[in-house]
C-alpha cells in the first residue's frame, strides 16, 4: 500500500522550491546585492531546493497537480520552473546539472508574464 499523501506538505514543497529557485537565480545574477551569500549559503540554497523538489516528485501524480494549480493561481517563473522540473525527461535532474541559461530562456520564452 502506497504512504498517504499529505496535501498540504506537497504544496509547501511546491511553494518552497518555486521560491528558492527565485532566490537562487537572483543570487547567480546578481551576486554584489547579497555579499552574505557566499558559497556554502548557496550550496544550502541549491540542496534545500533539491530537497523540494524531491519531495514533489516523490508525491507523483498529485505533486505533479498541486504544481500546476499553485502555477495556474501564480503563473510566474519561479512556479513554471517548479513545473518544468517535474517533467518525466527532468526526473532526477538536479540543480547543479542545468543549463542556466537555458533555463532562463525556457522560463522567459513560456512565461506568460513577460514584459
């Protein structure tokens, strides 16, 4: 028998990693505003994201669901990021793997809040 899954954990996953990868992308873009995020920060930031996005995957088809509704409500790039990485070709990908600037241009080009 499979283990329940809790609802509201899964969406704080998804709501965690959609920040995180905000966090993350803004630091590597932007690396004078937060002189207190060095290295080791970083490398916390990327494992908790990981870690986020782990537990969505794990949650299957329904952390797949509660991504696209938390994406539907808030449809900007930290939660299509979210989105894109639960994608079966992304399955076990982790953040130290991307292509960031692939990744930016993916989230610009399907966001449907670009300037």
């Amino acid at each position: 028998m499979a283990a329940p899954i809790l609802k509201d954990i899964v969406r704080q996953h998804a709501e965690a990693a959609a920040h995180l990868w905000r966090l993350y992308d803004f630091a590597l873009l932007n690396p004078d505003d937060n002189p207190d995020m060095d290295e080791e920060r970083l490398a916390r930031l990327v494992a908790r994201l990981d870690a986020h996005l782990d537990g969505l995957r794990v949650a299957g088809a329904e952390g797949q669901s509660i991504a696209e509704a938390r994406y539907a409500e808030f449809p900007e790039a930290g939660e299509l990021f979210v989105l894109r990485m639960l994608q079966p070709e992304a399955r076990g990908l982790l953040i130290a793997d991307l292509d960031l600037d692939g990744v930016r241009t993916y989230l610009a080009a399907k966001s449907p809040l670009r300037d």
